[in-house]
C-alpha cells in the first residue's frame, strides 16, 4: 500500500512537472522559434507618419530591413492588397531618421505624448561645442527618441536625428542592451542625401531618395570623434607652437589634404590618415606642425593606375615613386615645400604591412601594423578616415610612449614597427626608385 502511494506521488509529481514543462514551452519560445517570428508595423508606421505630418516636416524610414524589402518589390503599389513588407519584420525596433537641423525635437517629444505614445528622448553633448567653444559647456541636443504606442507595445519606433556636420550628416551613438536597433550602436557620418515619398502596402512614406547608396553608406558609416580631452590635456603638457611659420604649415598642410582627398574620392579610392598625420589627429586634433608633410594609407587592392596623372592634373607635381604594385609601392606629390605620401598596404596574415625603400641603397623595409577596419572622423573640419581601432595602430608605429613628442624622426630606425625586407636588385631600380625634384 505504502509503495502504491509512493509511486502515486512520484506519478502526480511527473505530470505537474509536465505541464510546467508545456507551460514554459509555450509562453517562453526557444530562441528559434523568436528568431522565426515576426512583426506587423504597418499600424505603427502609419501612426509615426500620421503624426509628423501635423508637424510639417518629413521623417523617413531607414530601417535596413525594410528598405532591403523595397528593394525587393518590383512594384511598390499595394495592387493586389499584400502586405508584403511592413507586416512581416524580425525586429520590435522600427528605424526612422529625421533632419535635426529641421524641427524642433522636444515639440517632436510633446506631440507624440500627446497622441498616446511613451516617448522617451536621449541627450547628448553637441561634439561640434569642443570646436566652436572651447572651454564652455557642451550644448546638448537630442539624438534619438523612442515611441511606442501604448496599443501595440511591443513595437517601438527608433527615430534617429540626423544633424549636419561640416560636409556630412553625423548620428549619434547610444547604449542600448538590445540587439533590435539597427542605428546607434556607434556614432555615424553620412553624404548628405534627399528623400522620396513612395506608396508602400498602402502607407505614403518617406524613404531615402537612392536606397541603394544610404545602405551602402551605412555599412560603412562609423564615426569615431577626435578625443578633444586628450588633446586638451596634450597642449597643458606640450603648449601649442603658434608662431607664424608653424600657422603657415598648418594652412598649407590643411590645402594639401583637402586636395589629396579630392582627388582620391573622385577616383573613388578609399584613404586614411597615417604615419604622423594619423598620430597628430589621435594625439591632439591637430596637425603636428614639425612633421613638414601629410601622411595617407591606401589599400593596395583600391590602387588605381590614374592616381599619378589626376594628382598632377590638380597642381600636385609627382615627386618620387618607389616599389611597385606588387610590392612596397609608394608615392610621393608636392606641393611647394609640403609633400603628400601616398603609402600602400598589403594583408599578410593577421597583419598589413606598408612598404619603405632607400632610394641611395636599394634596401627595403617593412612597417607592419595589426588589422584593422576604417572609421570616419572629422579633422581640420575636414571628413576623412582613420584606423579603427586607432590606439593599435599608433602603438604599432609609435610605441606606447606616443604622447611624447619626438621632433627628431628617422623614417628608416625610429619606428617601433620597422623590419628590414631585403633589397632590390640593381637591375629593377630604374624602375622601383624613380626620383623627381
């Protein structure tokens, strides 16, 4: 009897546990089965956009995985009644972008709480402070706001404000504990775009005006701001050379940079800042008025052979050439007494590496430097890429003693990351050493 009413028990205990077992299997679905759902944001879509009208300005959608989706559609217009893009989303964050410079973002706050939405906004320093005012407090102004209606709550709409910065449109970066958000896991540099209006299941929305080009400049969008308390600290420690010949070096050297840059964009050539322009941008958000020239990166894969001829075309006159393609290239252009160097890098292994060559010996060397990805960043009020990380890659070069200036500087010995690579031989130096004064 006693055994009959242990196993009872142990019998009533196993269906009690299968039954939580069902209840936790159907109110807390595997991570499959919440990668397979989805979402239907037209209602919320239209709410957002019903809203912003009243304010008389354009928000637009920006969410990756919806303009993937218009891409998709040969036909945007609901003609068959489907909805075949704003009903099926992975994501409970629905992206929007809107012009900062355009509406007044706390009106834009108080209106959607006036609509039934919780709205929460997120501040932040106004990094164009540090140029403007330095020494003052940082203006704020808000960088993004999150809505969810309180009828659809599991949604929420990501409006990103996109402020104009110099030449481009910068966002934001924001700590969210979520993977949802497509925007503000880093700060953001964009082309200044338009956008269109398209009929979409439905809804008249604003999107982009090239879809294609936003999506590609978002994947390579990511902006890294100049540390403008270093250099502070950096200047209290080494005081700012403002003598007339350090102030002509800066001006000339900022001239060359933009048209380097100009040049290497319209062949569509990806550039960085390196060697001591890159360290003078990380160090102290200026130019390192001793260096006497300016230093870009190119990756030897995005060389293209009309480089020489459109940098002389734009007044910058070939100065020297060593190594070639495959192999150490370099190029050198002038622009009165400031050079620009062109150095190329190669990808071996876990590693890129740029080539150097003594044009009296024919040696060769080696800087090599650990992988890394590119950035955008603002310098000289000038847009242009830095590695990424950065700290890396000047460490590689530098030391970890980077912040101490050394004006005396010998290209072939003082870099930390210099390794000699041979020699050329005598017969390919008419080719690998080409010299023009």
């Amino acid at each position: 009897m006693r055994r009959w009413q242990v196993l009872k028990c142990i019998g009533l205990v196993g269906v009690i546990f299968l039954i939580f077992q069902c209840f936790i299997w159907f109110q807390f679905p595997s991570k499959h089965e919440q990668n397979l759902r989805t979402y239907d944001a037209k209602l919320l879509v239209k709410k957002v956009m019903d809203i912003w009208d009243d304010l008389e300005d354009t928000i637009f959608v920006i969410e990756p995985e919806i303009l993937y989706k218009i891409l998709e559609q040969e036909n945007y217009s609901d003609n068959e009644g489907r909805c075949a893009v704003f009903c099926h989303l992975t994501k409970k964050a629905i992206a929007f972008g809107v012009f900062g410079h355009k509406v007044a973002m706390p009106l834009v706050v108080s209106k959607f709480r006036q609509s039934g939405f919780a709205a929460v906004d997120a501040k932040e320093d106004n990094p164009d402070s540090y140029l403007k005012k330095p020494g003052s407090p940082p203006q704020k102004i808000i960088s993004h706001i999150f809505l969810q209606d309180m009828q659809q709550p599991e949604l929420t709409a990501h409006v990103v404000v996109f402020y104009p910065r110099s030449t481009f449109l910068w966002t934001s970066q924001i700590q969210m504990p979520t993977s949802d958000l497509s925007f503000g896991t880093t700060a953001r540099a964009y082309d200044f775009f338009e956008t269109r209006s398209l009929t979409i299941d439905g809804l008249h929305v604003s999107v982009p005006k090239s879809i294609r080009h936003f999506l590609h400049m978002h994947q390579e969008s990511q902006f890294l701001e100049c540390n403008y308390e270093r250099a502070k600290f950096f200047y209290a420690q080494h005081p700012k050379d403002k003598s007339e010949e350090a102030q002509r070096f800066q001006r000339k050297a900022r001239q060359l940079l933009v048209k380097g840059k100009e040049v290497l964009d319209s062949l569509g050539v990806r550039f960085w800042l390196s060697s001591g322009t890159c360290l003078g941008w990380f160090r102290q958000c200026d130019i390192i008025t001793y260096s006497k020239d300016v230093d870009f990166g190119i990756w030897i894969k995005d060389h293209k052979p009309e480089i020489i001829d459109s940098m002389e075309a734009a007044g910058l006159p070939l100065k020297h050439v060593f190594g070639k393609v495959t192999d150490s290239y370099e190029l050198s252009f002038k622009a009165g007494e400031v050079k620009l160097d062109l150095f190329f890098f190669y990808e071996e292994g876990d590693t890129m590496w740029n080539g150097g060559t003594d044009a009296v010996t024919g040696d060769k060397l080696k800087y090599v430097f650990p992988k890394f990805e590119l950035c955008w960043t603002l310098f000289l009020d000038v847009r242009v890429r830095v590695p990424c990380p950065t700290q890396p890659y000047i460490e590689a070069n530098y030391g970890k003693k980077w912040e101490v200036p050394v004006t005396s500087w010998d290209w072939k010995s003082s870099a930390f990351n210099v390794r000699p690579n041979g020699a050329w031989p005598k017969a390919e130096w008419k080719e690998v050493i080409q010299v023009y004064e």
